[in-house]
C-alpha cells in the first residue's frame, strides 16, 4: 500500500468514526462552478457569479461564437502556506469553468466585467439592430 493510500485510509477510518465523512472531501483538487445569474435588458445581457474570496485577476473569461466562458484556477504556492506543522491538507488547487451559450445577438466586441463584494458581474452589450424600436404614437 502506499503512503498516499495508507493517508486516505486514515483519514476515512477517522472521518467515519466522528462521523464527518459527509461534511468532508479529502481529495486535494477541488473543482465546483459558482452559482450563476443571467440578467436580460433592453441593451445588454448581465451574468453574475458568486466568486467570495477569489482573486477576480485570476479569473478568464473569453466569448466566442455566442459562448461566454468563465475559468479561473489557483494553486496554493509555498509563499501562501502558514506558518506552523501542517497536520491535514484538504485544498492546494481550486480551478472551476463554466461555459454559458448567449443568443445569436450580442455584440462580442462589447464585454466588460467587474467585481464587487464577492460577486462578478460580465455586461454583453446587444447589436444595435437587435434591439427593440420603440415607436411613440403620435395624439393629434
């Protein structure tokens, strides 16, 4: 058995025998997408994720072809590890990707992105001609 092995059998009696083998994932990569929101108006689309405590200049996002994608990945260097006797690791690498298909009429020359407070917002603006004319009706 190797001592990798012999580490997870470990840890899983332990986990089992307190009773946080649900709460717990022992594997070293973590990979879960973010929550979403895609917003509609008039001139744009809005998508905003939930992205607490990543660093948003990690984060890619690309559009091509009316897919708007979303990636970022981040592992731990030896400057980020604290000080003292490391007795269980459970992260050193957190990447995830999300890839989000937007209508035919966005104008892919037109993204901008910001974050505030944990969450990322990506503005498409809509092509011009998409956009519905609004036609006021005269009164006479």
């Amino acid at each position: 058995m190797s001592s990798n092995s012999l580490i997870h059998y470990i840890d899983s009696m332990f986990d089992d025998a307190i009773g946080l083998r649900p709460m717990l994932n022992t594997s070293r990569a973590i990979s879960t997408a973010p929550a979403l929101n895609i917003n509609e108006f008039d001139d744009h689309y809005e998508i905003s994720l939930t992205i607490p405590g990543l660093n948003p200049s990690e984060i890619k996002i690309e559009l091509v072809d009316q897919v708007l994608n979303i990636s970022y990945t981040h592992e731990e260097t030896q400057e980020e590890k604290k000080k003292g006797k490391l007795i269980r690791q459970e992260y050193e690498h957190y990447s995830f990707s999300r890839a989000v298909r937007l209508p035919k009429n966005v104008d892919e020359k037109s993204v901008t992105a910001k974050s505030a407070k944990g969450i990322l917002i990506i503005s498409v603006a809509k092509l011009a001609e998409t956009q519905p004319k609004k036609i006021e009706i005269e009164v006479e």
